[in-house]
C-alpha cells in the first residue's frame, strides 16, 4: 500500500491529477477493467472515474479495449516513462528556445548572477572542483601560501594532460609536465604594506572562473560563475601578468633601474615632465654603475 501511494505521488509530480494518478496505478498489471470496477478498487467517485479515463485515453496512458461494456488497460510503465521523457523533451526545448528570445530582447541590460565564496575554504573547494572537471587549459595564480591546498587538483589536471598556466607568488615548489611555473619574480624578496594581500584567480576551459581575495591576507571573499565575460576578465588578468613577468625574466636590471625594487616606480612616481623623466633615469644609470657594467658586458 506504502509503494503504491509513492508512485502516486511521483506521478502527482510529473503533471499527474491525483485522480489520473490512482487510475493509473490502478490498472497497471490487471486484466481489463470498466470504469465501476476501477472506482470500486481505486475509491475514485464514479461521476470522476469517467472524466479521468477519458484523459488518460487522450494522453494515450491508458487504452481502451472495448465499448460495450468499456474496458480498459494501462500502458507499460516503460511506455509511460518514454512518452513523459519525450513529452517534457520538448516542452524544456520550448521553453530554453523561448527564454532565450526573452533574454535577446531584454539583453541591453539585465543582471549576470555570480556565486559568492566567503572564506579561502570554500574558495579553494570550488577552485579544486574547476580543475578536477577541466579537460583543456587552466590559468591559476596564487600565492605560495595557498599552493599546498589546491596542489593535488594542478597535479591531477596536469597528470590528465591539461595545459596549466601557473602565475605563483612567494616560494613554493611545484613541476608540471604539460604546462608551465611562471614566478611573480618582481616583487621577490620585496615587501610592501600591499604584498600582505593575498588572490586567488582560476579560469578553467575559457568559460569557467573564479577570483577571490584577502586584501590583508585573511577574511577571503570570492565570486564564482560559469559566464565568459568573468573567464575574458580573470583570464586577461593572468596572461598580462605572466606577459609581465616574462619581461622581468628577461629586463629585470633595466625595469628595476628605471622603477626601482619590485617596479613600485610604476605605481607610486607621479607623471613627469620629458626633461624630468631624461634627468631621473640619468641619475638611475649614473646611481647603479655595477649594472650599466653588467649590462655592457651581457652586450
């Protein structure tokens, strides 16, 4: 008696009327039955069993036999399950092809619907989940100090052959075969009141993104989305800083002679003059005689 009144309401939930659910079930596995049997065995009042039949025979879940008198069957439950699967195949096509309609016509404005992440915990979780699923390319940067917590997911994402772009500040330790270690080198060894802020920015498959943050190194906030426009930003973010620090890699004497430790000249100097700017960098080559020195013999 339990299990018949779950199928009823598991048919109640697929658009089913509690009637056309009880004289469903009632019928399924018996031999033909007429509308006044199936209100006695099922308690459907008569004047309803009628009505009921007659929606189900449009629906085609049940068949009649005969016409004097009436009698019915029920289809199979696997016919059953096929037709609601087809049925509600379409309605979700309709539906998806006509929110889409709405949403191109409404697209000048609307809202983008993000995933808030209000620890570094949950951050890390749904940054291990986006690597876990990647199948292509994944850009991360991070901090040295967050790098034990997801280092098992770059591991696995590189072990399955996913190409990982990886921007790491601090010192940690980390090989990859199919993808590539890029150290924030700039800012090593340099400390600023700003450096205590931590980041975590993750995008996986060009379509998938995460950015969080700890402006002094604690109390982490995040968002998350599956939405390219976040993936082009946080992207765009990763690559202008690798960009930057293959320069370093290459310049580094030059930049910090011209900017200073850790480049914070481009931060903090205020616009010059041209002549301003010719006597500053005088004074810059005329201040690190062992460079200029270097740099000639590099030549």
């Amino acid at each position: 008696m339990t299990e018949r009144l779950n199928v009823i309401d598991r048919l109640a939930e697929l658009g089913f009327t509690q009637y056309e659910a009880r004289a469903y079930v009632g019928l399924l596995g018996q031999p033909p039955m007429t509308g006044y049997a199936l209100s006695n065995a099922t308690k459907i009042p008569q004047p309803k069993v009628y009505e009921t039949l007659r929606r189900l025979e449009d629906k085609h879940v049940v068949v009649r036999i005969n016409d004097e008198p009436a009698r019915y069957v029920a289809v199979s439950p696997d016919h059953l399950m096929s037709r609601l699967e087809g049925d509600f195949g379409r309605k979700l096509a309709d539906a998806r092809l006509s929110l889409h309609r709405l949403h191109l016509d409404g697209a000048e404005d609307g809202l983008r619907v993000m995933n808030s992440l209000g620890s570094f915990a949950s951050s890390a979780a749904k940054a291990t989940s986006l690597m876990d699923a990647a199948s292509r390319h994944v850009y991360l940067s991070l901090h040295s100090d967050q790098l034990d917590d997801l280092t098992p997911a770059v591991m696995s994402a590189d072990s399955r052959g996913v190409r990982v772009d990886l921007l790491l500040f601090g010192r940690g330790e980390i090989t990859l075969r199919n993808g590539r270690v890029v150290r924030h080198a700039s800012t090593s060894g340099i400390v600023y009141r700003h450096h205590q802020a931590r980041h975590l920015a993750l995008v996986a498959d060009t379509d998938e993104a995460l950015w969080a943050l700890a402006p002094a190194g604690q109390d982490w906030q995040g968002i998350y989305a599956k939405d390219a426009l976040l993936a082009a930003v946080v992207k765009g973010y990763v690559r202008h800083d690798l960009y930057v620090q293959q320069i370093f890699g290459d310049l580094g004497e030059e930049l910090e002679a011209r900017y200073g430790p850790g480049m914070e000249g481009l931060i903090s100097a205020q616009p010059e003059s041209a002549e301003a700017t010719g006597a500053s960098a005088d004074n810059a080559s005329q201040a690190t005689p062992q460079r200029q020195t270097r740099r000639r013999r590099t030549a």
